[in-house]
C-alpha cells in the first residue's frame, strides 16, 4: 500500500480529532467521514461490462454449465465446486486451497466469482483478461477439472444433452456448441453475480447505515493506509500490487505475476483482492494462509505499510469489513440505531405459529 492519500487522510484526522475535543460536532464528524469516504470508494454499478449483451437464455446456460460435473475428468467437479454460490455461498469453498476432482489440491486460494467481472483480470496473477478467458482454464487443468482437451469436453456436452440449450443461447452462430461459446455462457452468468451490501448504502448518503464501530473501523482503514490500494467500487481488484513492500512475506515459492510477465520487477506480485464480501471469504491471501480476517488485517498492515496495530484497531477494521458482506448472505440484523428493536424480533418468533 503506498501513502499516496495523507494529506485527505490527514485533513479528516484532524476533523476526527478537533470532534474528539469538542470544537467539531458528531454530524460534522460524519459528514467528514462520508464525504471522504465517497471520494476514495465507489458504489457498485448495477451492470458488469459485457452485460448489456447477455440474453436471458445465455445466462441460463452459463448458470447450469457452471454446476455442470460432467465436464470433469470423472463426473465429480463442476466450477461451483470451487466457487460456491448455491444457497447464500459466497462464491468460495472456504478452503486454504481446493481440491481438484481427483483429490490434488492447487497451489493458490481460490478467489471468489462475486462481482468478478468488475476486476481488472482474472486469476491471482492475471493471466486471464476476462471472466470468459478465466472459464477455459480450470476445465483442462490437470489439478483442477482434469479434462484432456477441448474436444473431450463437448463430447462429454453432447452426451449430456446439451446441442439444443446451446443454439437457443447463440442463435446466430454457425456452430453453436463450440468451447469459446462454453466459456461465453458461463461469463454470462456470473456477471449476475453482483452484490448489494450497507456500505453501497452508506456512500449513498444513508449514515444510518453504518453502526459507530463499523465508521470507526472505516475512519481507521483509511487513516492507516489500508484504502491506498483497496480504493474504488471493489475496494481492490483494479491494480497488482507487491506482497510485502514494508516486509517480505515468508512464502517465497509463489513468484506470482512474475510467471506471467517474466519481469523481475513482477516477483511476488499479485492482484489486489477486492474486499466486497471479504468477511464470507476466508481463509486469505494468494496462498490462504492467513485463517481469519483479524490474521488478515493484522498481517497486512505490517507487510505492506509497516503498522503494527492494536487489537482495537484490528477489531474496528474488521467490523468495517463486515458491512461489505452482500446482504442476501448475511443473516439480517436490526436497524442500527433502532431502539427496542431485539425484543421485536423476539416477540414475532414467540407469536409465530408452528
């Protein structure tokens, strides 16, 4: 994370602090917040590039390709498996690093597909430029799906019964059942997989929206220098940044982007990881290594700006983080601010009938 926001950071510090002894008042103090809050953050469009030309059919088949084992070497894998989001999954499996269909596992924590065709590329290292380029690659990793070619795949979608399904979706296309229009249909369906969280709502200009430890943890996110890279609408996934510009992090196998640029500069550099829906997420970093978010906060503040922080401090950020959860997969909270609110819910729960 580079310091390249301390005089806004400074300025609202100060803000902070005058509040603090009197001389600003706690709407001023909130106003400060936002505003510089909605200069650093964005909310999240409601399309993802390339939607504006997916059909309704299109989407439907990229979402049954997308759960679709059969296009694993043994019947056992689909792209949900690694990338879950059936019931309110998080478009993870929560694993350190996930297995393949014959057991192996990847060397890297597999990112989650919400909000994925927001990113600037696909993958830890980028190699892929778009989320249909992404879809090809699993499907012939030995590692992961296992299958030995393309062709093999869309025998095995043939089998499956999928020729009709493919020329409703690609109408105008000579050969419908074709890989690059595989990878098309499932591009189509995850740029569904937009979320909506009380952050979104906070930029909006519902201060409501946020509770006063999750402001807290947002004042202090960006005083300590966290925002410097997760910046804009994802909070991340816009820029490749080095992992460990204060210190170097200890696993020193993964060389990252360097693998696909061959530029020494690149070593050990990956992604930035958006931060939407970090708190579902887990287990962290390109490796998984780190177990919790706490872990994860505490860690990249020293390894990248070389702040030791506080359990307070660490405790604040990661209520921040909370608010960026998509609020279909969180379990609904009362109103913050509301009073009497938890004896209501208690209340329905009693009176319901069986």
């Amino acid at each position: 994370m580079k310091r390249s926001l301390g005089l806004t950071v400074l300025g609202m510090s100060v803000a902070l602090a005058l509040a603090g002894a009197g001389q600003v008042t706690a709407a001023d103090e909130g106003q400060n917040l936002l505003a510089e809050a909605q200069k650093q953050f964005k909310p999240l469009p409601d399309k993802m590039p390339g939607g504006e030309n997916d059909t309704a059919a299109k989407i439907e088949l990229g979402k049954k390709l997308y759960n679709e084992a059969k296009i694993s070497i043994n019947g056992t894998q689909s792209c949900n498996s690694c990338h879950r989001v059936d019931g309110i999954r998080a478009g993870v499996d929560n694993e350190p690093t996930s297995p393949g269909a014959e057991g192996k596992r990847g060397g890297r924590n597999s990112p989650t597909t919400l909000n994925a065709g927001f990113h600037v590329a696909q993958f830890w290292d980028g190699r892929a430029a778009d989320l249909a380029a992404q879809a090809k690659g699993p499907v012939l990793n030995p590692i992961e799906m296992g299958m030995p070619n393309e062709a093999a795949v869309l025998e095995e979608l043939k089998k499956a019964g999928y020729e009709e399904p493919f020329k409703k979706a690609f109408p105008d296309a000579a050969e419908a059942l074709t890989y690059d229009n595989y990878a098309q249909a499932v591009a189509a369906f995850e740029r569904t997989l937009i979320t909506h969280d009380r952050f979104d709502d906070f930029l909006g200009g519902n201060d409501k929206a946020l509770r006063d430890r999750e402001k807290k943890g947002l004042a202090e996110f960006i005083k300590v220098g966290c925002a410097d890279c997760h910046q804009g609408a994802l909070l991340g996934g816009d820029r490749y940044e080095k992992m460990g510009q204060a210190k170097d992090y200890a696993n020193k196998e993964d060389l990252g982007r360097f693998e696909v640029t061959k530029k020494d500069e690149d070593k050990f550099v990956f992604k930035v990881p958006s931060l939407r829906n970090i708190a579902l997420t887990g287990p962290y970093f390109h490796d998984g290594k780190a177990a919790t978010l706490r872990d994860a906060v505490s860690q990249m503040a020293d390894l990248q700006v070389g702040e030791e922080l506080n359990d307070q401090q660490v405790a604040s950020i990661v209520a921040f983080l909370g608010s960026l959860s998509d609020k279909a997969r969180v379990k609904p909270r009362a109103t913050p601010g509301a009073q009497g609110s938890g004896k209501k819910v208690i209340k329905r729960k009693l009176l319901r009938k069986p």
